[in-house]
C-alpha cells in the first residue's frame, strides 16, 4: 500500500492544508502549492507515471514524491535522469512515523 496517511500527515504537520484523494494530493500553505504522490515500492521501482507526467501550466511547479524508506534512492536516480520539469523531492517513510526527505533537482 501507499504511504498516503503518512505523506498527509507530514505535511499536515508542516503547516500546509492537504486536500485530495487517493494517492495524488495537494498541500497548499500560503503561497506555495506542492503535489504529492504517495507511491509503493513497485511504483517507485518503475516510476512510470512520473517519469511521464510532464504536468500543465494548472498544476503546481512542486512535486513531492512519498514512498517507503527503502525505494527513495533508486527513486531519486530516476528522476535525475528523466530530468523532469518540475522542482521535486523525495520523501521516505518507515512504519514507525519517521521520515527522511531526499532533495531533488531544479528544471533544467
């Protein structure tokens, strides 16, 4: 399963307003709009519909990937190369509520 609670609640925490359904979510906090996809590790693994997503001018410049602890570096490696674009960043969480976030890569 996803990690969607956890990406809700961590941004939930950072202060941000989190909004949507199913694994794509919308954390709003002042100015800024981030999208975030929670994702398994066989998402993470393929990361298809990321590397594929090159997005609208309607959606937010920010993505934020959230997944489980022991995908985010292969992850990471594949957006790097599919050099999105898009402002991104990693999150991985563990079972226990800890998480690490991973930085990515302004647009070319």
């Amino acid at each position: 399963m996803p990690p969607v609670e956890q990406a809700r609640e961590i941004f939930t925490r950072l202060g941000y307003v989190v909004s949507g359904e199913g694994t794509e979510l919308t954390a709003e906090r002042k100015w800024r709009t981030v999208r975030v996809t929670a994702m398994t590790g066989s998402d993470a693994e393929t990361a298809q519909r990321v590397l594929t997503d090159g997005g609208n001018s309607d959606e937010p410049g920010l993505r934020c990937f959230v997944t489980w602890d022991g995908y985010t570096g292969e992850l990471r490696e594949r957006l790097l190369d599919a050099k999105p674009p898009y402002d991104w960043a990693v999150i991985g969480v563990d079972d226990h509520g800890s998480y690490e976030v991973v930085h990515g890569a302004a647009p070319a």
